[in-house]
C-alpha cells in the first residue's frame, strides 16, 4: 500500500514539474523583444536586423552656367540705300553703317547711335550720302540665340555734291528694327535690321528704305 502511494505521489510529481516547465516557456517566448536583453533571453533573428535605410536625398540640382547680359552693343555692316532723290529720280546707293547701343543696367531700353554711309553713280557723277543719328533702342522679349529690337533716331544727314537745287545737308530722322543671332555664350552675332530714313533735301520730302546686315559684338 505504502509502495502505490508512493508511486502515485511521484507520478503527481512528475506532473506537475512538466506543467511547471511549459508554463515557463510559454511566459518567457511572450516576454517583449525590446526588454528582452533585461531578462536575458536571447533576441530574436529579426530583432538583430539592421534597420531600414531611408530613401536617398534626392540628387542636387546642377548649375548650368549663368549667361552674362551685357550693357554695350557694336556693329558693322553692308548697307543698301534706295534714295528717292526728287520725284522721279531714284539712286540705289551701297555702303557700310555703324552703330553703338548702350543699355544701362543690361535692361530693354538703350541708348542708340547710329553712322551710315552710301555711294552710288549719278549721270555719271559719283553722289554720297551720310546719316549721323541718335535715340532710343527697345529690346522686345525674346531669347538669347534671337534677339528681336525697335529703334528710334533722328540727326543730321548730307548729300553730295552740291546741286542747284539745295542744301547739301538736311535733318533726318530713321525708324525700324532688327534680328540678331547670338550663338549661345559667345559675344559675337549676326544682325539684319530694316529702316525708313526720312529727310527734307531739294525742298522736298525723302522716304528712303534702308536695309543692313553684318556683324555684332557684345562688350
């Protein structure tokens, strides 16, 4: 009787000292990873991972060079003149024009000079004709490669040689605009520019179209 009992006690024993142990891992595979290292249990793989990377700054933006604007403009070129002389007498002149724009502070409105020079052979007499001029230029909106202006001059003119029928020299004054092709970043362009010079010689009324095209140069 004392040999059953004692095997059932152990028995009991043994039954609870198991139910004992699950309940203890049970507890300990619940404990919170973060303060897992408090009670010494080891972490989980997952735990020891390396935490995620952000996602990269994104890149810089380049600079690409700023294009300097320039205050001075120069040019020279051809230029063809059709004076209508006195009515019924027309002479196509050629010769050269130079000009020399300055735009305070790089802005769209400049300060315009203009010299122009034509010849031509009159009846077998060799004519000339000058303009020095001043005014505005306006730089209407376009890029840097097409540069697109209006301009407004007036001055002094002259037509040689001396006729019976005048003065040589007379106020003028010229209205018109341009195109210049700038290459991009470099100074030097092309220009073509169209005008209308108007003048009083002989005692009568000169409305001249004036065209021009060479090469300009920003200082």
């Amino acid at each position: 009787m004392e040999r059953f009992l004692g095997e059932t006690v152990m028995r009991y024993v043994a039954f609870l000292c198991g139910l004992v142990l699950i309940l203890a891992c049970n507890a300990r595979a619940q404990v919170n990873p973060a303060n897992a290292f408090l009670l010494g249990a080891p972490s989980p793989a997952w735990a020891n991972a390396a935490p995620a990377l952000s996602a990269p700054d994104p890149a810089p933006q380049g600079v690409y060079g700023v294009l300097q604007t320039y205050n001075w403009q120069a040019y020279a070129g051809y230029t063809f003149l059709r004076f209508y002389e006195i009515p019924n007498v027309t002479s196509d002149m050629n010769g050269f024009n130079f000009s020399v724009v300055y735009f305070p502070h790089g802005g769209k409105i400049g300060v315009d000079g203009e010299f122009a020079a034509a010849f031509a052979t009159q009846t077998g007499v060799n004519t000339k004709y000058a303009l020095g001029m001043g005014g505005a230029r306006y730089r209407l909106p376009s890029t840097r490669e097409l540069g697109l202006w209006i301009h407004g001059m007036a001055g002094a003119s002259r037509f040689l040689p001396q006729t019976e029928f005048g003065s040589t020299d007379a106020f003028g004054y010229e209205v018109g605009g341009g195109i210049d092709l700038m290459p991009r970043g470099k100074r030097l362009g092309y220009r073509v520019q169209a005008d209308m010079v108007g003048t009083r010689f002989f005692g009568t009324h000169q409305y001249s179209p004036k065209i021009s095209f060479g090469l300009v140069y920003n200082l």
